[in-house]
C-alpha cells in the first residue's frame, strides 16, 4: 500500500482538486471506495454524503459489552442480523463468542450463508413450496441452519421437502408472544411439538419466544415486569413440552431492551438481541436502569450530510432526507453532538436545520451528522457502511443483504 505522499509522488498528471483533507484526485478516491481499499487513506471529510458512518471504538464496545454480558449469565447469544444485514458483521460477532445469526427472511439468511456465516436462525416462517425449497437447499449449505414453524400444515410440508431432498431441518417452535405471528403458548405449542414427533425429517430443538412488545416498554421497572410476565409463558410452554419427554433444549428470544431482565430468568438459554450494536433514538428514549436516557449501549451509527442550501439565516439545508432515514418514527434523527441544532425532514431528498441561540449556525459545505431515529430500517437504505476509527475510514462494509426481504 502506498502512503498518500508516494501517491502523489510517483502520479504523473493529478488533476487540480485533489481530496479534502486527503491528497487524492477525487477520481482515485472513487476508485478506493469501490475496492475498499481506504484505511490510512481516506478521512470522514473525504466521503460523499449522505453517508452511513459506524464508529468502530463505540461498535466494539457494544459487541463485547452484550456478549461478555450475556455469556456471563450462561446463556448463549445469536444477534439479529435485521438489524445490520451484514454479513462482515455477523462474522465479527461468531468470532466474539456469539453461536450464529438471526435472521429475519429467508433471503437475508441465504446471504449470511453464501457469506460464510455458520448458526443461523431463521426468525419468520418460511411458507408456500417456492420457499420451502429454498430453506432444502439453505441447509444443504448450512446444516445447522434452524427454522422457525407454528403450525401443523406448514410443519408438514417442509417435513415432506426434506425427506425428499434427503435433509434433515433443525426446527423451532415459534410462540405467539408480541403480537405478530407464533402460535399460542401452552396447550397448542405442546400438541404442535407432538404432531411434529410424527415429522421424520424435521429435528425440533428449541422454542422461539420474541417479546418485541416488552422490548420498547419505557422505564426499565415497567419493562422488567413485562417481559418476566410473556417469559414466563415461553418457560412454561417449554417445561410442558420437556414433561412430555419431548427435548426442547433451547428458548431463544429477548432483545436490547431486555438484555438484562431476560438473562435473569431461568429456562432461557439464548437471546437474539439486534440494536445494541447501533443503538438509535427510539432505544435511547426508553429509559435505563439509571435514568431517562438509555444508553447501556453507544451510539455507534450516523448519518453523515452536507449543508448544501442556506435559504436564511436560520434555516440551513442538508442532503439527507427520507431517503436517507428510516421514518416510520414519530420523532426526527438527532445531532450526534449539538443540541442546538434540530433537524425536520424536508422532503426526499432534504432536512431542514434550524438552529438554537446557543448553537453555532452552518453554512453551505459544512457536514452535520445524525443520530438516526430506527437502525433496522435505515441500514437497508444503504449499501455501504463506512467505518471509522476517530476521523479515519478504516474500512467499508457492504449491506450485502440489503433489501432481502423476502
Ligand atoms: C425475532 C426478533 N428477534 C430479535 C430482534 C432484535 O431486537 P432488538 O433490535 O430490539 O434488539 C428482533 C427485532 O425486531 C426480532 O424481530
């Protein structure tokens, strides 16, 4: 690798703009970006904007923080890759002690697996024949894959897809837990784990239980009860199933918000938390142990714009807009330092700034960086996620699952 000095030594006709804190013809920074070939090269001024940014001290403390955490209490951990959609990353958190990846659809699964990515748990039904076939032959690939079920017939098709292909489908029982789909607990996941003794080709190990209404709640003593009251369903549904000589040896569920109430009942034995490693404002404003603000976990991910209109003196204008965010939030992203600074959505392709008193104003070029309101979503309106250690692009990620949503 050659250091930007020798670059511009040995370059014979650079054109005259060069790089901004770089000395790059931009022409060659393009071309670093698309090998990713950018540590020691590129700094966070040199990128173009909108951009997602991922602070890697405050990422690495995330990561190490839950799985130190959650593998302290005994249980496993196999994060959710909706969240990130990043097969890099999923990568980073099987060698930091996590047992797979979640992921939400099949399709996102089949990146993981193509990627190299081993422990997968596919989270949502897969259902019709087209589907079916598609899980056959993700677990050709990736044996150990398991795949979630809450009901019979569904069971019984992918029992019938596996035998021919001669595959074995590792399986969970999906509960009806939040609201979204599952089947009840008790009584009707216990006959739906017995009718599926009868499946020779599926191998039923574990019950899923995803509170993803307990995971929002807000103010932690509220949450606490919440989730201990829908846990307690999922621990019971899995003793009945036990009882009945039935091996269920995992229940999976919880989430960032209830990482430390869920790793303090007995009976689970894995959590598939996602947001930690980004965290957003909507996680923020649930409320922590000690306070109004939740912040068990760093603000890792950004939204990096360019002030690129100036109409007044109070209101300035980014290139970030509802392309750039998720907005199925009732509250706006948020400044990554300044409080002063509020930004409302200004359209597609814009944000609208206005500005406090105290608050220094920006001008046309200026950058301004954001908290984004909903992790998931606005990952998967990126391609890229650029990576910085301080002000340094240390690497680039692709969003290699983006839009995988089926
Ligand atoms: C099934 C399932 N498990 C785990 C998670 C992770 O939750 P969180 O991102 O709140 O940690 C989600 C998120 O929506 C989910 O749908």
């Amino acid at each position: 690798m050659q250091s930007r000095r020798r670059f511009l030594a040995t370059s014979v006709a650079a054109p005259a703009v060069l790089a901004a804190k770089g000395s790059y013809p931009w022409a060659e920074v393009e071309k670093m970006i698309a090998r990713g070939d950018v540590k020691g090269k590129l700094t966070r001024q040199d990128l173009p904007t909108p951009a997602l940014l991922l602070d890697l001290d405050a990422f690495e403390f995330n990561v190490n923080k839950m799985v130190g955490y959650v593998k302290g209490k005994g249980r496993a951990i196999r994060p959710h890759g909706k969240t990130h959609k990043c097969p890099e990353i999923a990568k980073r958190l099987i060698q930091a002690g996590a047992v797979g990846a979640c992921a939400a659809k099949l399709s996102e699964a089949e990146v993981f697996a193509q990627h190299g990515v081993r422990g997968i748990l596919v989270t949502t039904a897969v259902v019709g024949p087209y589907k079916i076939e598609r899980a056959v032959r993700l677990a050709k690939l990736a044996p150990d894959t398991i795949f979630c079920v809450d009901n019979i017939k569904n069971a019984t098709d992918m029992n019938e897809a596996a035998k021919a292909a001669k595959v074995k489908l590792n399986i969970a029982i999906d509960l009806f837990v939040s609201g979204r789909t599952g089947i009840t607990p008790g009584e009707p996941a216990v006959r739906l784990a017995e009718a599926m003794q009868g499946l020779s080709s599926l191998k039923f190990t574990t019950i899923q239980s995803y509170a993803g209404n307990a995971s929002h709640v807000m103010g932690f003593e509220a949450r606490n009860k919440f989730s201990r009251e829908v846990m307690a369903r999922a621990v019971e549904t899995r003793q009945m199933i036990n009882k009945k000589g039935i091996e269920c040896t995992h229940l999976t569920g919880g989430s960032t918000g209830t990482y430390n109430i869920d790793t303090e009942i007995d009976g689970i034995t894995e959590l598939q938390p996602g947001s930690f490693l980004f965290m957003d404002v909507d996680y923020n404003r649930i409320g922590g142990k000690d306070g109004a603000f939740y912040g068990d976990f760093k603000n890792s991910l950004t939204v990096y714009t360019t002030v690129v209109s100036k109409p007044t003196d109070e209101l300035a204008i980014v290139d970030g807009g509802l392309k750039a965010f998720s907005t199925d939030k009732p509250f706006p992203p948020r400044h990554k330092t300044e409080e002063g600074i509020t930004y409302a959505f200004g359209g597609d392709e814009h944000g609208k700034l206005t500005f406090a008193k105290s608050a220094k104003a920006l001008n046309v070029g200026d950058k301004a960086e954001f908290v984004i309101p909903h992790c998931d979503p606005s990952v998967n309106l990126y391609d890229k996620i650029f990576c910085l250690r301080g002000d340094n692009v240390e690497a680039i990620w692709r969003v290699a699952a983006r839009g995988m949503s089926q």
